[in-house]
C-alpha cells in the first residue's frame, strides 16, 4: 500500500490485519501450528497451450523459459488479484506480507554430489513472466556461478558448527522473537522460511510432485511442487483422438490466513492462466490491495 504508515502492531515484513472478521483472528488460537491448518490440494493442469507459447519465447530469445517461471508469474499475478494469499500468521496473528518472495531450492548441478542452496527472489504484482524470467534467471546465475556460499549457507554453517545444546537454545531464541517480530530483517532476508511462497520444480527430476509440509517456523504459507509433463491420448467432444500434455500439481496451503472459498479462487485462476497464457505477458490492469 503506497499510502500506508507502519503503525504499531507491525513487523518489520508484514502489517497487521486489523479488520479481519473475528472468527479469523480466532483461528491461530484453535491450530496454532501452522502444519495443524494445512489443507493439500492436487490437480493435473493441461499445458498444451502454455507450451506452444513458451516454445516461442524460447525462439524470440528467452533461452530457458519454463514451466517454472510460468507457475512463478502464474502466482504473482493471483497474488495482484487475490492478496489475502500473500498473508501469513505469526505470534497467532494474521498479517499481510510487505512484499511478493518466492523461495526455491537450487542446485549448482544436476547431480548426487552437487551443493544445494536456497534462493529467495522478490517480486512485484504488476511484474509479468518476462520480468520473473529476468529475476529469477539473474538470482540463480548469481548462484551457480560462484562457489562461495550465500547468506542462507553461511548462517546454516555458523548454526551448525555449534554444540547442541547451545544449537538448541539458539533455535528457542529465534522462534521466540519470531513469534514476536523481533528477528533482525539481515536475518529474514536469508531465512528460507520466510517468504510468501515456496516451490519445487520436481519436473527437472523427471518425477512426480509430492505433497511437502510447510514449515511451522517462519512465515511461508504455501508450498507448491509439480512434476514433468506427461502426455495422455484422449477423445475430444468430435471423437477425435488428441495429445493433450499435463503438468501434475500438488499443493500444500495454510488455511489460516483465507477460507477454503478465497483458495477455490485462485485454483480457478490459476486454471484460468493455464487456459489463456498469454495474460501474463503484460502487466495487470488492476492491482486489488489487501484489507487493512
């Protein structure tokens, strides 16, 4: 919100809603863990028509372009629509996320041996699925192309080298100012729980999606992974037997932060996307703010 003053209440990557109905300000108190409020929800999307158009985009030079960066834009463009998905509970309280953070694990090769990392990359709801290629293309080249750890490692390596107990007491710290708002935001900006959205592209495995928890420390509420296209002949409505190309979805939603009815809406828009892709290449005419 361009016109909204942090007030007091706030964190430091996120407003308080203070006008929710009371039931909902209710529900952290009943599942105040956030794997007690997770609702999974699985769905084959036919990709036939984001295929051809990404194919080419691959030929007008966006070498690359995926399915990844098309679920990416896909849900930064729902978030422009539906901004309660970009909520998050903590200390029991429901607050909307400053800023659209898309966390992802990466590794630097396609192999056993290879490091992993996480990356977390920031976007805004009027971007479109260039500005996601662009963005995410630069946050893992800046990876992959050095061997140094990030901030996410570095820290990691710090926690790990501890004694246990005092890893322990470490931990206990961290959730308690978590809980409160308190955690400094250097640390935030390289935690890969928190963030508005975390996904797994399980399609570069050549296998199937899983449903995977979301963390109860941190702030993500939604945790997508899908799996590799797959191709299945079916009859069209004359008869005629057509190739149609599936991506096989699963994801796992905090039902804490909207209702099963805001979730069927952006399931339909995301539906929706898949059916006209070309939506996503400019920006929305509309960006639709959070209630304060």
């Amino acid at each position: 919100m361009s016109d909204y003053r942090r007030r007091s209440g706030d964190r430091k990557d996120g407003r308080l809603l203070r006008t929710l109905p009371a039931f909902n300000k209710f529900v952290p108190y009943i599942m105040p863990q956030r794997n007690d409020r997770c609702v999974e929800y699985e769905e084959a999307f036919e990709v036939s028509r984001v295929d051809r158009r990404l194919r080419q985009m691959r030929l007008d030079g966006y070498k690359g372009i995926g399915i990844l960066h098309f679920m990416i834009a896909g849900y930064v463009r729902a978030v422009s629509m539906l901004p309660g998905i970009n909520r998050f509970v903590a200390g029991r309280r429901i607050y909307a996320h400053n800023d659209i953070e898309v966390v992802m694990t990466v590794k630097r090769e396609l192999s056993i041996d290879a490091t992993e990392t996480t990356i977390k990359v920031r976007f805004q709801p009027t971007d479109t699925i260039y500005d996601v290629y662009r963005k995410m293309n630069e946050k893992i080249s800046e990876i992959k192309d050095s061997d140094e750890a990030n901030g996410t490692e570095n820290f990691a390596e710090l926690a790990a080298s501890l004694p246990r107990f005092l890893l322990r007491m470490g931990i206990g710290i961290l959730r308690f100012l978590d809980y409160f708002g308190w955690l400094p935001e250097k640390l935030t900006d390289v935690s890969p729980f928190h963030g508005s959205m975390i996904i797994t592209d399980m399609g570069s495995l050549r296998i199937g999606p899983v449903f995977h928890h979301i963390y109860n420390f941190g702030t993500l509420p939604v945790f997508i992974a899908f799996g590799a296209k797959r191709h299945a002949y079916e009859i069209d409505r004359h008869g005629k037997v057509i190739d149609n190309k599936y991506v096989d979805t699963k994801m796992v939603l905090d039902e804490g932060i909207v209702d099963g009815h805001y979730y069927a809406q952006l399931l339909r828009a995301f539906r929706y996307m898949f059916e006209h892709p070309e939506i996503l290449e400019s920006p929305p005419t509309k960006v639709v703010e959070d209630i304060r």
